[in-house]
C-alpha cells in the first residue's frame, strides 16, 4: 500500500496507544508519538507510556527524547516530528500519529505561525504571575482567549505565559495564530478520534491512576527529582507529577495527591475532547473493543 500519514487522536485513557499498534501491526507502519510529556525520559509511569513488550516490535518514535530538566517548544517538536514522518513515508511505510496534545497535532499537520519570543514582555508576565498566582494567570488567559485556555492546563505555567506573551505581542488572541484548516501541510493525513461515554471515561482514569501508584508513580518521582525534574518548568507541571511533587512539599497528603491526580485528569480529558471537537477532519470512532475499533478504522485507511 502507498505510505500514508494517519492520526489517531482523542482524550487520555481512550485506548489510542494499544489501537496505534494494532493499526501499525496490520499494515506495516511505525508509530510518531504526539503526547508532549512522553517525550521526557523517565516519565513513564505517570504518562502511561506503552512498555517496550507492549509495542509489539513495532518502531516507536518520539518517545524518551530529553531529560526532565529541559523544556520543549512546540515549534521544535513540529520540525522533529514532521521530519520524522516524511523519513519513515520515504521508506513506502505509514506513519501512524498518536497522543492527546492537540497543539502538537495540529503542528504536524497545520502551519503555526508564531512570533519570536520578547524577553522583556515575558518577564513582565512571569513577574505577575509570582504576584497573582498560577490560577488567577490561568483565569486572566480564560478571559482573553477561552480556546487557548482549554488547550493550556493551568498547570503549565510556561505555556501559559507563552500564550498571553503571543497575545499581548500581536493584539489578537493566541488561538487566533493558528492556521485555517486548510492551510495543511498534510492534505492526505487521515484523522480518527477516539471517544467514550463520559462516566465511562472518568472511571477508566480512576482505575488508571490507582493503578500508577500501585506501579511505583511516587517512587517514578522520586528518581525523577534526583534527575533534575523541579529544576525544569514543563515536566514538573504534568499531571500526577505536580501533585506528588507537591505532596513531597507536605502541601498534600497521599490520599488527596492521588484523588487531585485523578481530578485535574478527569478535567484534562474534557479539554482534549473540547479541543479535538473542533476538528472537522476528525472521523470519529465509536467505543468499542480494539478488533472492533480496529475493523472500522482499516476499511478508510486501505481505500484512501
């Protein structure tokens, strides 16, 4: 079959991994991760990053790509993954695009176009935020620009003050940089979004988190930490790690970082299914096991 750019897309624990996979299993393809916290090495438990026996020999890319004290730009993350897909397309295999970063989607397949960075307009910003507090930069973003503040968790900071340096700079908002829909850089990538009845999502990340602490999320962490993970800005804002790390603070007991885990992913999960239902490339694919998944996903991508 002619190499192609497939995505698939949806809010966390909807089971696109397994499906990539399977996907990439069925027709010879390799798999680009677009999961902007899996990138980080050592981030694995708390990211629910697929285990090496779990990949079935497929190739895996984008994955363990810098230390927890370093942090990423989305403009470099487009460079790398869309080299990484024209590599693999050139070698007649599928790229198989796979995560819940909705920006980083959109980078690979639309053209971003962002202004340079002015250190003195983000000092004045990061300087408000020291004043005003995380939540309340969060709510200001909310204000100016409600699209950018669905797709930013507070939690990260960074991006946040990223985005309302982006609006002050040009005057419009953040959102308002990203490219029409047609503006693609991939006008044959094809898009499947995975979704889940809502109860059964939220239970599905219950059960996800209380299996992270079980599998040693608290000591990930912990190493982590030793590793530089609260000397960097991003990979101390993701999800779960935040929390532990406010617990290792003593701002938490256990008990509540583990439930707050939960919270802030359950929310998380309504972002990216906000976000992604503003797609209309997305094919949207009802629940269902992975073969059934697996059925309606193959007949669009072989006759495409």
């Amino acid at each position: 079959m002619v190499a192609k750019l497939i995505v698939i897309c949806g809010a966390t624990a909807t089971g696109k991994s397994d499906l990539a996979v399977d996907v990439a299993k069925e027709i010879g393809g390799e798999v680009v991760n677009a999961d902007s916290m899996q990138l980080y090495k050592g981030m694995d438990i708390g990211t629910a990053k697929l285990p090496l026996a779990e990949r079935k020999e497929i190739a895996h890319h984008l994955l363990d790509l810098v230390e927890v004290n370093q942090d990423v730009t989305v403009s470099w993350y487009q460079t790398l993954a869309r080299q990484t897909i024209d590599e693999i397309n050139s070698r007649g295999k599928s790229a198989i695009v796979v995560g819940g970063t909705g920006l980083y989607i959109k980078a690979i397949l639309d053209d971003l176009n962002f202004p340079d960075t002015d250190p003195k307009v983000r000092e004045e910003i990061t300087a408000r935020a020291l004043i005003i507090g995380n939540d309340a930069l969060h709510q200001e973003l909310s204000k100016l620009d409600p699209a950018a503040a669905l797709a930013i968790p507070k939690e990260n900071v960074r991006r946040v003050i990223r985005a309302l340096e982006v609006i002050e700079l040009t005057g419009k908002p953040y959102t308002a940089n990203l490219p029409r829909q047609d503006s693609t850089k991939y006008p044959e990538a094809i898009q499947f979004g995975l979704v889940m009845a809502r109860q059964t999502l939220d239970e599905r990340i219950d059960q996800r988190v209380a299996k992270m602490w079980q599998l040693g999320f608290v000591e990930e962490v912990d190493d982590l930490i030793n590793r530089g993970l609260l000397e960097g800005r991003t990979a101390q804002a993701a999800i779960g790690y935040a929390q532990i790390v406010r617990m290792k603070h003593g701002e938490y007991s256990e008990d509540f970082a583990r439930e707050e885990s939960a919270r802030a992913t359950r929310q998380y999960a309504r972002r990216q299914e906000t976000w992604f239902s503003k797609d209309t490339r997305i094919n949207w694919i009802k629940p269902g096991s992975n073969s059934e998944r697996l059925q309606r996903l193959l007949p669009a991508i072989l006759t495409t």
